[in-house]
C-alpha cells in the first residue's frame, strides 16, 4: 500500500477535514503511518502506529463521511465512490504510474558529498573514517563542507564546464579547496585548475606536499600578499574564505580588474570601518554600543562591497552557508558577472560621508 486517499466529506462543516492522505513510513526503524489533514487550507500532520492504522482509518471515517476513498497500491488504483442516491460503486485499474514507495520518515539528505564516497581528503581531515563512514561526532563539519559545496554550485547556475580555473586568496590550510578539487575533478569530470595564494610560506609548502600525495596534479599553491598581487590569472573563479579585513577588498578589486566571472568571497575580521565610524549623525544611535558598532560596521563594510560588484556588472546575493553556531562570519557573497552595469556611486559616497569612513574597496575602484 502507497496511499489511501479520503475526499469529498458529507459533513462540509467549517473545520472539517476536506481531504486526508494516509501514507506509510518508517519511525525509528518501526513501520508506521502518517497522516496528513487539510483543514481550512492548512495542513496538519499526525503518526499512527500499525496496531492502530484501523481504529484511526474507521474513527476518520465516522468523522466526516467521505464520499471518495481511493487506495493506492505498487500495481493498483480502487476507488470507492458514494453517488447522491448513496449507490456505492468500486472500480480497480492497473498503476500505470509505477509509484515507488519510500518509507523514510526523514528524506535522504541532498548532499553534493555522501557518505561512502572515497573523499580521501575528508579521511586526512578526521570526518571519514578509513572505510568513508562519517565519525559521528564530526557530521556538522560534513554537513558545512556540503552547504559549502552546494552555495558555490548553485551560485554557479546550470552553464556546464569542461574546464574550470579557480584562484583562492588567504587560501590557510586549504581544507574547502581540497574537497572543491575533488568535487570538480573527480565527481563531475571536470578538468579544474586551482592555485591558491597565502603569504605564509609554510603553509604553502604543506598544502603542496599534500596535494603531492593526492597526486592532485592541477592544484598548487604558491606564497603571496591578495595586496601585491599584480599578474592577470586567466580565472573563471575567485574563492576566498575568511580573509581577514582589506585582504577581501584586494580580491574582490582583483576580481572585478580581470573580470573574473564567479566570486564566492566569506569576509571575516571588518575592521576596518570600524575604526573609522564617525558617531556625528542622525544614526549614532545605532553606534553607541561597542557590540552594536562592530557588528553594524561588518553590515556596512559588506552591503559597500556588494553595491561596487553590482555597479561593476556583476549579479550579486549574500547567503548565510553555514550555521552562526560554526562561526558567526558565516555569510557567503555570491557574484556572477553579467555585464549589466547598475550605478550606486552616489548612494555609496553619501553613505560614506555621513559616517565619515574611507573604504578599502572604494579607494581601489577610484570611487
């Protein structure tokens, strides 16, 4: 059994149950049935055990006296029909539909990367096991690597790839920029290209003895300042997490220079306007406590960037891709250049002088 479906109630009162579908699932590992109530337009949901399916079914039944119930099985549909002159009639035909039945109270969750797919990377980072099961007490960083993953893939659109060239600014220790590699290369066949960029050299040299062991042959990593970078990568993509304060405004301003069609940029560590926020205007109030201000320059620092990459022809949205309980610089700025150019610099520089502040990214642009 599929489905049994209760329509067309007699009592049409005005909290009656209009309709109510009747499916199996499973509850902790325990056959069991749910039903779902359309009440005034709303759904309400209720589990019922199977030692309890037939009282439930009879009691619904009594309740509202429905004048069609169909049950749906893998290779049928009977429908049982009450006619005006209460003349029950019942029709069977085949299931030309061919529905599939899953019994899983919870849904199979929609992961880029599942558990039992040979990630050597997350093996090295403690997520996997030897046998890629996820340890247990590691499933939130499974789940923010996949959210992560999953905000870059959809911020990408449907345009399909055979090659992809990825830079990374303050690339650190380079977990995401593995398993991004990984993703590209091995899952979807793409032939990806990623250099990554950080000024400490022993980072450098670490993040490339390991993509030495991956034999991961088209990602290098190479010591350098977002700051002093001047060479034209020939890029489709900028990623940069968590580079602290300017160093995002240099990529994004690199970005934009070379017109590289994607940035996937989380910012961390806006201090920048924060030292600078003037407390002289009808909006100080917003600016009196230390808490309040740093998290209203963060706001500021980041809603200037977005304008700038839309004034400079890119689509841009802002999307939280992990939970504040991982860390609160949990906001992901998505932009895909399409040319279409819009103009904000009025805005930007009034908003500037009323709070007296002098943004990196401005400078850069000649804003």
């Amino acid at each position: 059994m599929i489905k049994i479906i209760f329509t067309a109630p007699v009592n049409g009162a005005r909290q009656c149950v209009s309709k109510a579908v009747i499916k199996p699932i499973l509850l902790k590992k325990n056959k069991a049935w749910q039903c779902e109530k359309i009440i005034e337009n709303s759904a309400f949901h209720e589990n019922i055990s199977e030692s309890d399916l037939r009282s439930f079914l009879e009691r619904l039944f009594d309740e509202s006296r429905y004048k069609q119930i169909n049950i749906i099985t893998i290779d049928h549909v009977i429908a049982y029909r009450m006619s005006k002159k209460l003349k029950l009639s019942m029709t069977k035909s085949a299931n030309s539909a061919v529905l599939k039945s899953s019994l899983s109270h919870d849904k199979e969750k929609d992961y880029l990367l599942k558990e039992g797919m040979p990630v050597l990377p997350l093996v090295d980072l403690g997520i996997f096991t030897d046998d890629f099961h996820i340890i247990k007490a590691k499933y939130y960083k499974f789940k923010q690597i996949n959210s992560f993953l999953k905000n870059i893939i959809s911020g990408m659109g449907q345009e399909i790839y055979d090659t992809l060239r990825i830079v990374e600014f303050g690339c650190g220790k380079s977990y995401l920029t593995f398993i991004l590699y990984h993703y590209f290369k091995y899952i979807k066949n793409i032939n990806v290209t990623i250099t990554g960029y950080d000024k400490d050299r022993y980072v450098v040299d670490l993040c490339n003895n390991v993509a030495r062991k991956y034999q991961y042959e088209n990602l290098k990593f190479m010591e350098g300042d977002v700051s002093q970078i001047t060479r034209q990568e020939n890029a489709d993509m900028i990623v940069t997490l968590h580079a602290c304060d300017t160093a995002t405004d240099y990529a994004l301003h690199y970005a934009i220079k070379n017109r590289i069609k994607y940035i996937f940029c989380v910012p961390c560590c806006q201090q920048e306007i924060n030292a600078q926020i003037k407390r002289t205007n009808e909006y100080s109030l917003l600016l009196r406590y230390g808490l309040y201000k740093e998290r209203f320059s963060a706001l500021l620092t980041d809603c200037i960037r977005c304008e700038v990459l839309n004034d400079n022809g890119y689509y841009v949205d802002a999307v939280e891709f992990i939970g504040e309980e991982n860390t609160p610089k949990n906001v992901m700025i998505r932009a895909r250049f399409t040319g279409h150019k819009k103009n904000h610099s009025d805005e930007i520089k009034k908003l500037s002088l009323q709070f007296g502040i002098e943004h990196t990214l401005l400078k850069l642009m000649n804003v």
